[in-house]
C-alpha cells in the first residue's frame, strides 16, 4: 500500500515541512525557536534550536518563520 504524504500547517495555514524553523510555546513558559525533526499523523516533533531537547507539538500550535534575522539567531545558538 503507497504511503500516504503527510500535510500539516501552522496557525497562518503555511504548510510545514521537515527542517523548517517555527515558534512554538516551550511547557507554557516562552517562546523558543525550533526546526522540525518529524511530521507524524497528528503531531511534530520540533527540536529547541541551541539544545537536545525535543518535544512533540500540535502543528496549530507553531507560526513557521523565515528570514535573515532568524538565519542568525540559528547560526549564532545551534551549535
């Protein structure tokens, strides 16, 4: 049987991918910067740019972002 693509979006309704950078709420207590590691049926799993942590995420719950000023902060904390 083929294997079915998954589609997730954000909250604007941008589709997300793999390896792409969001905001999501880090256990209720701030915003923080992650790239998605894994797309799963209902779920990603994000990883906390700067860290080995991961934590599974509702894809309503992350606004993908991009741009110049993000591309820093990544190069400056993911180590």
């Amino acid at each position: 049987m083929a294997k079915i693509p998954l589609e997730h979006y954000d909250l604007l309704g941008t589709p997300l991918k793999v390896n792409d950078l969001v905001v999501y709420n880090y256990y209720n207590r701030q915003l923080t910067v992650g790239r998605i590691l894994n797309l799963t049926p209902k779920m990603i799993t994000v990883g906390r740019v700067g860290s080995r942590m991961t934590r599974r995420v509702c894809p309503a719950e992350t606004v993908k972002i991009d741009g110049e000023a993000v591309t820093m902060y990544v190069l400056k904390n993911e180590s």
